[in-house]
C-alpha cells in the first residue's frame, strides 16, 4: 500500500503537466504519453553516458522537456490555440504519432531499463525500495518547486492571470502568446521529468507512455483542470487505490476500477475534487 502512495506520488506529477496545459491553453495535450515516453529515453541515454545518480539526471532531463515543449508548441500548438477543440487533438495526436514512429524506428518495442538501484529502508516485516522513495520524493519537491513559481513569481502569475482571462491580461500588457508558450513547455517538461522517474522503477518502451497518459486523465478530471497541485494530491490517491486492491484482484481490473471512479467523480464532482463549485 505504501508503494501505491509513493508511485502515485510521480501519477501525480505526471498529470500536473497534462492539467497545467488543459487549464491554461484549453487545449487537451495527446502528445503527453510520447513525452512521458521521451522522458524515459532521456533518462536512460544520460544514465548509460555518465553512470551518475539517476535522480541527479533529472535537472537535465527537465532542461530537455522544456526545449521539447516549445519546440512542439510552435510547431504544432500555436497554431490550433483558441480555434476548436477538435483541432488542438487532431495537432497534438500528429505530434504523438511522429513521436512513436520515430521512437520505434530507433529504439524497437523491445523493454528497456535504468539499471539504478539505491538501497531500501526495512521497517518490521515490510521493505521499501530506494527508488521507490527517492522517485516520491523527486515528484514532491518538484511539485512544490511548481507552486512557488505558479504564486511567487512574475512569470507564474502571468500564467495564472492568462488562465483566469486572456483578453484582460493582454489588456494589462502581458504577452499571451509567450506566456502560453511558457506554459506548455513546462507542462511537457513535467511530463518527461515524470517519465524520467517512472524508468528507474519500472521496465518500459517507447510506447509506456499512454499508460501513463490514460493515468493523467484520470488524476486530471479528479483534481479539476488548472489545479496542478491538486493532482499530486489525486495521483496519491490513485496509487493508495491500487495499492490497497491489488493484493486482491488481478492487475488487469485495475484499469476498470480507476475508470469506474473517473465516471463517478465526472459525476458527482464535475468541476474536480479540488475544482471551484459552482454556485447559484
């Protein structure tokens, strides 16, 4: 169960990527499992080039996300930003696709891993892996680190006020274009970060990804859009909730029962867990 909370701690941080582009830009990213799958790449050729502390690659890794980020933002998102919403998945499942394909020219299907492995902490009966830890704990700070300069800085409010409304924040003389381009670049690089995590716990290939998208979804619509750090806190929950049902069902209704509380969340809390109520 406690393994659940820790790996639902990098749900989390994946999802805070997919939920800070859907709030900010109303654009629904389908490109967010290919990156979560580049981010897995770019932890396992950094690590097989320099066999350092896996969790030390991350600040390149996060570094990588962002040029990737506007790179697929200028090239693809710019363009559908404010048309329907049709178009902005039509734009990002080209991006997807180009990614995979290229990815799987590369690298195969064939599994991969990160050969990196800290010792655990042994309490009583129960052994928690080093990575498992360590990948928590990496989701939270960088979650935090998120925060501080969504609230603390002037480039993250510019953020939050393009999100609240656009043409007022134009209006007061901030860029929307560079403020929105700002924004999906970090939310890609989120979502490499949280790949570059997954890969030194789990084996994967160039198509994990949409495992982990499928994931975020799920995390985004329970935590409500635009709510970042409420996701980490509904990617825990997510992960607490695998961890308590696994021991009892086999893996493969674990997608059914994530689904089945996604449709009942959708229903009852429409606006999110974390979402603002609507009021009469």
């Amino acid at each position: 169960m406690i393994d659940g909370v820790l790996v639902g701690a990098v749900y989390g941080l994946a999802a805070m990527g997919l939920s800070l582009i859907w709030g900010v830009m109303d654009v629904i990213n389908l490109t967010h499992g290919a990156m979560i799958a580049l981010g897995m790449f770019c932890m396992y050729l950094l690590f097989a080039a320099v066999h350092i502390n896996a969790y030390v690659l991350l600040l390149p890794t996060i570094g990588f996300g962002l040029i990737i980020g506007l790179v697929v933002y200028w090239m693809a998102v710019h363009w559908v930003v404010g048309r329907s919403m049709l178009m902005s998945l039509l734009s990002t499942f080209a991006v997807n696709m180009m990614v995979i394909g290229i990815g799987t020219a590369v690298w195969s299907t064939s599994p991969y891993n990160v050969n990196f492995v800290l010792p655990g902490i042994t309490i009583g009966a129960y052994t928690f892996t080093g990575n498992h830890i360590a990948a928590a704990i990496s989701a939270v700070v960088i979650a935090l680190a998120l925060q501080l300069f969504l609230y603390h800085t002037r480039t993250g409010k510019a953020i939050r006020a393009v999100a609240d409304n656009r043409e007022a924040a134009e209006l007061m003389g901030i860029s929307s274009t560079a403020v929105l381009s700002i924004a999906f670049a970090i939310g890609i690089a989120l979502a490499c970060t949280s790949g570059a995590l997954v890969s030194t716990l789990f084996p994967f290939t160039i198509l994990s990804g949409s495992v982990y998208q499928l994931k975020s979804f799920v995390v985004t619509i329970l935590a409500g859009l635009g709510k970042p750090f409420g996701a980490l806190v509904a990617g825990v929950l997510l992960g607490l909730l695998e961890g308590v049902v696994t021991p009892f069902i086999a893996v493969s209704w674990i997608p059914l029962i994530e689904f089945g509380l996604f449709v009942v969340v959708l229903v009852a809390f429409p606006q999110g867990i974390f979402g603002k109520r609507a009021t009469a």
